[in-house]
C-alpha cells in the first residue's frame, strides 16, 4: 500500500475513536512492513452512576409493561372474546333478546327527539348558517304596547301568556314570552300546510293526488272527515282545506303520512332554521306534546310572502284555507270592522292560542301570534286572547 493512503486509513481511524476512546499511553512503533502503528483503542469509560440509572429505567419499564399486559389479560382480552369473537362462533342461546345500542349510547332519545331516519330516532339541530327561511328584522320595541298588554295580564293571574306582535311597515316589534316554549295544539298545522306546498314545488306530489280515507287515519277531535265513509277517496287540496278551515285532525295526518312522516316534516322544519318547533305526536294531541313558540309563528306567516320558499300559487292557495277558518271567536274578535286575517287556530285543555296576518282597512299589516296557558279548559282563556287582539289593533292601526 503506497504511503499516502496508508497515513489517510489511519487518519480515518484516528478520528473516527479518538473522541469516545481513551487510549493507551502513547507509542509508536514499526511493524514488520515498515509501517507504523498505534496502539489498540481502549474500551469506552463509563460516566460514574449512569448505568444504575438505566437500570432503573429498565426496571420501571418493566413494571409498566407488565401492568399493561395484566389489563390486557384480566380485562380486555376476556371482555373481546366474549362480546365480539364469540359471537362469530357460538349462537347465542338467546337469540330473541338483542341489544338496543343506540339507546344505551343515547338513553334520552326516547323521549328526547325530533327527528327519525333509517329507524334511528335523534335529535336534529335547526339549520343556522343557511336557513330555508328568512328572519324577521327587529327595529325599535313597542313598549308602550308590551305595558298595556302586562297591564291586562295582571288582570288574569291564571292565565300565561306568549305574545308576538311584528309590523311590516316599521319593523317594529313586541314580546311577551316570545320565544317560551308552548303547546301548539293544532296551530301546528301551520308547518305541517307549508311542507305540504314545498314538497309539490318541489315535484315530490301533487295538489291533485289522492288518498283513501281508512280507519288507520281516523282521530277524534275536531274536523268532519273522521265520520266520513271507509275507503272514501280525497285530494291533497281537500286534505289541506278540512286540515285548516275545519282544523281536521284526521286529514292532518293523511297529510303527514303523505309527507312522510311527522319527522319528516320536523326534519323540514329545522332546515327551515326553526329550533322550537316540532312534532312529536299523532294529532289529536291532547298531552300537549307537540310545541312552538310565538316567534316561530310569526317566522313562518312572514315567510308565506317570502318568493324564494314559497311560489305565488302556492302563496296563493295557503291564504284562501287560511282566510276561511271557521273559528273567528279568538284574534278575530278584537279586530275593527273591515280588517281581514288570515290565521290558524289552536285549542287543547291546558292551552289556547291563534295566530295570523291582520290586514286593517287602512292598509296596515302585522303579524300576530297570541298563545295562553290555562286552568283546563277556562274561558278565560278566550276572554284574554279578545282583549289582548283589541289592545294591539288599536295600537297598531292608528
């Protein structure tokens, strides 16, 4: 080997030890070649402690993975085996008895739910970011009305009432436990008629089809279809009608049926960006489960006039079922001579509510919702209601 690279291996050597070895007292010497050579590198020295404290840590990583392993043993192992790889092996030998996972991950969702898909019932959320319907804009408080109509209550210690009242001209606005969470009764047709005319918008039916009346659908309570004949045939338009004028609870829900189901309309109803009202019964509802608030109503009769929910036909038809309801003994009562309203009522009980558009002869318009908490069945519940409906006509139309 010529002499350079002889030098340059160990010069390689040299450097790659020289920082972690300790070497031997120094010599030189020349081997039988004629080269020279360094001693052999000595064995790294050990820092003073060091390896007790690995092997502490060996220790302790020892205890760790022991522990571990023993949970894996005691625990999870055996808990798989029964629960998952078992079953794949051995039948149960209790095949009829199943478990309802989706209730022991959710044990509220039978009584706590709006909404039902793929025979999973949960709680759906209203849509916020971008909702079907349009807000209604807030100007100034009518508080001079809101007073006289507190003033008024007090005169009805039994009575609770929810009152919304907004003006199309000024957008001003007043509430009285607006946005309190209320029994609908059957003012919840108002939601159930409006899905109706977005699902024929929308190609999914028509206002002419047809179902048979049978007595699946039949329910006491009010409306004149329940005493009609087995199998007699009716059109969506006359479903609508009795579901309004009369308040058919029958005819609601052939609709809902129609429709698909009361969930499907709630599903509607919380992609409308409503996030009080729901269905959660069959009509009748006697319990008062189905609930809205006074807000909500006056969100969803603003939006009747809204031309990117809802056509002018289907504007149209709503407004001819909903200016020809038959019980005018509520908000119509208090109205001047001449005014028009286009409502839907609502009468249970414990709670009695009516809510509509008043247009005054002098061409002003609101919206008005008027909902009351009762003693079961008090006709002071009514007597309210009128007084109320005067109070906000004579201070609205002036």
């Amino acid at each position: 080997m010529p002499k350079l690279a002889q030098d340059n291996n160990y010069r390689s050597y040299y450097q790659r030890y020289s920082s972690n070895i300790q070497e031997l007292p120094h010599r030189n010497y020349v081997n039988n070649q004629g080269y020279r050579t360094v001693a052999k590198p000595a064995e790294p020295r050990y820092i003073k402690g060091k390896s007790k404290k690995v092997q502490r840590n060996n220790f302790t990583h020892t205890i760790v993975s022991v522990l571990f392993l023993s949970i894996l043993a005691l625990f999870i192992f055996p808990t798989t085996y029964n629960r998952v790889i078992k079953s794949f092996f051995y039948k149960s030998p209790y095949p009829n008895i199943k478990a309802d996972y989706q209730k022991i991950l959710n044990p509220t969702v039978n009584y706590l739910h709006n909404d039902y898909f793929l025979d999973t019932y949960f709680l759906k959320g209203a849509e916020k970011k971008k909702p079907q319907m349009l807000s209604l804009n807030q100007n100034e408080r009518l508080t001079g009305l809101e007073n006289s109509l507190k003033n008024l209550a007090a005169q009805y210690p039994s009575v609770e009432p929810s009152i919304y009242v907004w003006d199309y001209d000024t957008e001003n606005y007043a509430g009285i436990n607006s946005d309190k969470l209320y029994s609908a009764a059957s003012i919840i047709k108002i939601p159930v008629l409006i899905q109706l005319f977005r699902s024929i918008e929308m190609g999914q039916l028509t206002i002419y089809d047809t179902m048979k009346l049978t007595n699946y659908y039949r329910a006491e309570g009010s409306g004149s279809l329940q005493f009609k004949a087995e199998n007699s045939v009716w059109t969506m338009d006359d479903l609508a009608r009795l579901m309004i004028t009369e308040s058919d609870n029958s005819a609601t829900n052939m609709i809902m049926s129609k429709l698909g189901s009361m969930y499907d309309v709630n599903s509607s109803i919380r992609q409308w960006g409503l996030s009080h009202t729901r269905v959660n019964t069959w009509l009748p509802d006697m319990g008062g489960t189905n609930f809205t608030t006074a807000e909500d109503l006056a969100r969803m009769l603003y939006n009747l006039d809204n031309p990117n929910f809802l056509s002018v036909s289907s504007r149209e038809k709503i407004f001819d079922y909903m200016g020809h309801v038959h019980n005018d003994r509520l908000i119509p009562a208090g109205l001047g001579a001449g005014a028009v309203f286009i409502h839907k009522t609502g009468d249970i009980g414990k709670m009695l509510g009516d809510a509509g558009i008043v247009y005054a002869p002098n061409g002003k318009k609101y919206i008005v919702a008027i909902l009351v908490n009762r003693p079961y069945n008090s006709p002071l519940g009514k007597d309210f209601i009128v007084k109320a409906s005067e109070i906000i006509y004579n201070t609205m139309v002036k």
